[in-house]
C-alpha cells in the first residue's frame, strides 16, 4: 500500500509523465499533485464533469458497469482520467506528453498505482 504522495511520485516516474493529481469528483478540487505543465486546479475541475458526464450517460444507458479509464488523446498530450476503486468519488489524473509516453505502460502503471493507493 502507497500513500498518495508516493504514489503521485510513482506516476510521474512513467515515461513522458508530466504532471499528475487526486481529485475528488464530488467537489472538483484537488487531493494532491505533482509535476507541471498543465493548470491543474483548471483540469480538476473540467476532468470532474467529464467522469459525471459518462457517469450520467452510463446510467441513461442502463449499463452496469464501472469505469476503468478514461483516454483523451490530443495533438501533443495523452490524459488519464482512472476512477480509484477502494475510494468512490475519487480519480487519478494522470497527463503525458504523447511524444515521449508508452501508452500501454502508462495505463498499466496508472492501474498498479491506483490499486495500492491508500487514503
């Protein structure tokens, strides 16, 4: 079991991680956060309506299931969005530069974190 702050330094050991955070998609705000080049407060809050956003459609849908990530691909960035599953309401954000990033790696890193994350 990893505390947050070793587990947020774990994530940014990946390959091409540039910054990454806890957030609480009850309230939008941060639990903690590492690395830079991205507004993370900004992030937090916008990544927080994404997970209601398919919450919601997933339930519109009747879909029994669960998220096990969320990818966002952009021109130059990869972005995470993995919901921590011993702690409903809480994710990680995890963003990387798609140039330097395996992103098979990363998501099977950001897995290995969230499942030893104690909060």
């Amino acid at each position: 079991m990893a505390n947050l702050n070793d587990s947020l330094q774990a994530l940014m050991q990946v390959d091409g991680a540039m910054c990454v955070a806890l957030v609480d998609s009850n309230s939008g705000m941060m639990l903690g956060s590492a690395g830079s080049g991205v507004d993370l407060e900004i992030a937090a809050a916008g990544n927080t309506e994404v997970v209601r956003a398919k919450l919601k459609t997933m339930k519109g849908l009747g879909l029994n299931d669960k998220i096990e990530d969320i990818l966002i691909t952009l021109g130059k960035h990869y972005h995470i969005i993995r919901p921590v599953v011993s702690k409903a309401g809480l994710f990680l954000y995890v963003v990387l530069d798609k140039a330097k990033a395996n992103l098979a790696l990363a998501r099977r890193s950001t897995q290995d974190v969230e499942q030893a994350l104690t909060v």
